[in-house]
C-alpha cells in the first residue's frame, strides 16, 4: 500500500482533525479578549469550552472556524492545510437556515460534488427529518430547525464541527434529545467537536474533556471518563458542582483534573 | 431583514396587502410613488385586525359577500352617477354618464383605434420601464455588493433622485425631440429610483447571519449571490419594482398628453379639443384599468417568486 493510500484510508477511518493554537492574542476595539491563549484538541475528540458571558469563548470558536483572524499567536487547523473546502463546520445559537430554501435544498447547500443529493438525503434521514425534506424552513419547530442545520453540516461530512451554543434557545425535553443526536452523530461520523456552551450539564453530557475559559485564557482543565451515554448520577452531579463553582470563583485551581 | 406577517385580510379581491418587509426602504422611495400603486377603488384594504375578527364572528367574512364586497361601493357609486346624469342634475357636458362612456368605448374599439392607443402607450410603458427598473437593478446590486461603487456613484444617484423627473421634460423635449424616445426616457427616469433603491437596501438588508453562514460553508462568487443575496433582497426589489409600475403610469400620462400622435394621452387630448367628455372619461378610466392591471401582474409575480413569504400570510389567515 501507498503512503498515500494510507493516508487515505486513514482519513476514511477517522476523519477528526488535530486543532492547536498557541499564543493566541485577539482584542476588540483595545479591549483584551483573548491573552496568550494555548489550547489544544486531538482527533475526533470532543472539546467543551465552558465560561462566563464574555468570557471570550464564542471569539474562541470563531478563531477556529477562521471568521476571525488571530492578533498574534497561531491557529492551526489540519484542513486548512489539507483540501480547500476542508470539511469544517460551524453551528450557530440560531439555525440560520435560508428561509427561501426548502430544508432539503437547505442541507444540499452543505453537500459537495456528484452525490449531493444522496448525501443530503441522507444526513436528513440521519436526524430524522427526512418527511420534512420539502418543507419551508418557517414551518419547523425551534428544535426541527437546529436539526436540520445539523445535517446540513453533517452533508459534507465534516472532520470539524463547531458548535456555538447551538441549543441554547431550545427547551429543556428537546435539548436532551438534540444532545443526544449530537453525541450519536458524533460517535458515527469520528469528527472532531468543539462545543461552546454555558450549560455545564450539557458539557459533562457529551464532551471528553471541558476546559474553562477566565480572563482570556484557559483557567481549568477536566477529562471526563463517565461512561457514554451519561447518566446524571452522583458522579455527573458532583463534577458539575466542581465546574460550576470554579466558573464562579473565576479563577479555578488551574490544574488538570480526570474524573 | 425582518419578516413581518401580512395582516389578517387578504382575499382574491384585489386588495392592498403591506407584507413587503423592508421597512427602511419605504420611506426612502420617491413621494410621488406613494399615491401610485391602486388607483382603482379599493375599499377594504389594510382591514385592522380586530375589524376581520368582527367579521369572521359575524359569519362576513366568507362566500360570495367576502368576494363582492369589495366591489359594492364602486358599483353603487356608478349607479348614483348614472341616475344623477339621466335625470340632469349633473350636466352631461361636465361629466358624461356611465353608459356613454362605456357607448364610447364600443364605437372606439369597433373602430379599433382604441386597442391601437392602447398598445402604443402600453409599449411606451414596457420599454420605459424595463429600461428605467433594469438600470435601477444593476446599479443598485452593484452599489449595495461593492463598497467601491457605493463610495463612487450613491450619492451622485441620489442627487439625481431628489429632481422630480417630470420637471426635466423642457430638456427631454430639447435632447430627445417628441418623439417615442423622449417618453420612454421619462417613464425610465421615473422608474429606475424605486428599484434602485429597494434592490440597493434589500441587498444590504441580507441577514449578516445568514452571510456569515454562507462563508462558512464555501458559498462564494456566483453561487454566493444565486442561493443568499439575491433571494434575500429579492421582496425588497420587488416592492420598488411596483413603485416603479405606478410611478410608470403616472409618468406616461403626463409625457403623453404634452405631445403625442398616438396612446391613450393622445386620444384624450385630441377629444377634449373636440369636447368629448365621453371619450376623455373613458381615457382616465383606461389609465386606471392599466394601472391596477399591472399592479395585479406584479402581485402575481411576488407570489410566484417569493412561496415561501405567501406561506406566511396564509398562516395568517
């Protein structure tokens, strides 16, 4: 076999990317976000980013989806090396769905190349939307929308989904289904994640390892080894109070714990 | 942009419907655009809410009164007028009946002069305003995609937007003569500032989420403008484009009735040297007709074009 069919066949086993980013300095308008940010994922991890508002997480993700650029420091995401439309993928607090398209051409617009059309049929089907394929987007519940951006971004298979709080505005029974089908299309597809979230339940539920933003950098580290799907045992209980206490003091004790 | 639900009533009928959302782009269009676009009676638009819930209670609000109602104060204002004349007391040299107008109307379209007037003030209108829109379209995508232009050209199209275009017409007479091209730049002129800037704020209306998101998945170039910027400013341009077909309307009476040798200007000028009231009725009767058939035709279009805005107002129903 080739090295480059190695390559290949390895990109086809895990398709998750590598992200680092090293010295990291962004600022608004003179005013400091981000400060000499280190952070790293490894491939097909899934990473929860958890802080307060303004804390800086959402410019965080950003910085990795590349609608921002970085005032200093490096940001490096394998795709961008790789192929030019690199299969990274971003969802937002809102769908954003574009209303004058049906759902089914909505997620073909996340599709590529000769199969679109089976692609985007079937990331539908993979959220369960598929009767819904000739509907307008207008029509759909709050939940129903983010589902569909989930499969548009799902179309392309990425090997980069970003994640901006995109249950956020949903209520309570249909989150725990959406993070449910987050973490199942996660387990399937192998791709990296990188969750921004202020819900720490929702983090401990899917993430592998949560990191928490304070004054512009990361101020606590957890790996979570619970296994999946989670339960909300005592477990889950007690590391929520731990995140959610060290969110509150702002400043955690910084170290790096497994639980 | 914001999408605002259409009121309550809206029925076949041909009523006003205000869904259009841009509401920048409203007050922005030229004053004369704004007592265009019906010109035909039109009672029962803009129904409040709680009006059409009274009637829905009522049992109004279906079958064949829901259809006709509309149409009953027209009706009985011509009846009036017809009785009024055949009994004298308005002197038929001052307003011709009912029926001598639509007498005037037979013998005119026997002859077929009428349909002839017609076609020529009805091409003037086509060729004015697929010039006049057509340029407000390109000029308004381009400022509204590209800053360089924007910076360029905006505020020389806006200087030129605040002269009242029929007070060119000494010029347009000098430069262009009397002829047809005089009255299709007119009607051009008119027609091109509503589309210029109901394209120009919808494109820069464009949901900067929805931007954002297109970026994100690799929509660029061409395929960027095809699936979000040009469906996005595309209720915006076509609230300008039925600015412009009455200001379109507007212009062609006034152009036609300086100087002309044929339309419907010209066949009301010629019998009122002749004093035939008859005739210059139905004229103004036929620049109604017109003017609410081509409002109807862009209502139309706005419902074939925009299905997924008409789904709104049909949940609203």
């Amino acid at each position: 076999m080739t090295d480059a069919a190695a390559q290949a066949k390895q990109t086809a086993e895990r398709p998750g990317v590598p992200i680092a980013l090293a010295g990291v300095w962004k600022s608004f308008d003179g005013h400091p976000v981000i400060q000499g940010l280190n952070l790293a994922a490894q491939p097909g991890e899934f990473l929860a980013i958890v802080g307060r508002s303004g804390c800086g997480k959402s410019t965080l993700l950003r910085l990795m989806a590349g609608l921002a650029q970085p005032d200093a420091g490096k940001v490096e995401v394998a795709w961008r090396t790789g192929a030019r439309d690199g299969g990274v993928r971003m969802m937002f607090q809102d769908a954003r769905l574009l209303p004058w398209k049906r759902v089914i051409d909505n997620v073909r617009l996340g599709a590529r190349g000769e199969d679109a059309d089976e692609a985007a049929r079937a990331a539908l089907a993979q959220v369960g939307l598929l009767e819904k394929a000739r509907a307008w987007p207008h029509t759909l519940s709050g939940g129903q929308r983010q589902r569909v951006a989930l499969a548009r971004a799902l179309a392309s298979r990425p090997r980069l989904l970003l994640l901006d709080e995109p249950l956020g505005a949903l209520d309570a029974l249909t989150r725990l289904e959406m993070q449910r089908l987050v973490e199942d299309v996660w387990r399937a597809h192998g791709f990296t994640a990188v969750l921004v979230t202020h819900d720490v339940a929702e983090a401990i539920a899917l993430a592998d390892r949560i990191v928490l933003m304070a004054g512009g950098t990361i101020a606590g580290e957890w790996t979570v080894r619970l296994p999946r799907p989670r339960p909300r045992d005592a477990a889950f209980y007690h590391l929520e109070q731990e995140i959610l206490s060290a969110i509150m003091d702002g400043t955690a004790a910084g170290g790096h714990r497994a639980v | 942009m914001s999408i605002r639900l259409r009121p309550v009533h809206t029925d076949a009928a041909g009523q006003e419907h205000e869904w259009a959302g841009d509401g920048a782009a409203v007050p922005d269009v030229p004053a004369q655009g704004t007592e265009t676009p019906a010109r035909a009676p039109d009672p029962g638009a803009h129904l409040p809410g709680v009006q059409a819930a009274w009637r829905r209670a009522h049992g109004w609000g279906n079958g064949l009164w829901r259809r006709l109602s509309p149409w009953l104060v027209p009706a009985l204002a011509v009846v009036v007028w017809q009785a009024l004349g055949s009994a004298g007391v308005i002197p038929t040299r001052v307003l011709p009946t009912p029926i001598a107008v639509v007498q005037a109307f037979l013998s005119l379209a026997h002859t077929g002069e009428l349909w002839q007037d017609i076609a020529v003030s009805a091409r003037r209108a086509a060729i004015g305003f697929a010039v006049g829109a057509g340029t407000g379209l390109l000029l308004g995508l381009v400022n509204g995609v590209f800053s360089v232009a924007d910076r360029l050209l905006d505020s020389s199209v806006q200087m030129i937007r605040t002269i009242p275009h029929l007070a060119l017409i000494p010029l347009v007479i000098l430069w262009f003569g009397i002829g047809e091209t005089a009255k299709e730049f007119l009607v051009a002129l008119g027609a091109m500032f509503p589309v210029y800037l109901n394209t120009y704020h919808g494109v820069r209306g464009v949901d900067a989420g929805l931007v954002e998101m297109a970026r994100m998945y690799g929509l660029t170039g061409w395929a960027f403008y095809r699936h979000v910027l040009f469906p996005g400013a595309l209720p915006s341009i076509l609230v300008g484009v039925r600015y412009a077909l009455g200001i379109t309307w507007t212009t062609l009476i006034v152009a036609e009735t300086i100087s002309a040798d044929a339309g419907i200007g010209y066949m009301v000028m010629n019998a009122r040297e002749f004093v035939q009231m008859d005739v210059v009725v139905l004229g103004i009767v036929l620049y109604a007709l017109l003017g609410k058939l081509s409002d109807v035709v862009a209502r139309l279009l706005e419902r074939w074009l925009l299905p997924w805005r008409v789904t709104w107002g049909g949940d609203a129903q």
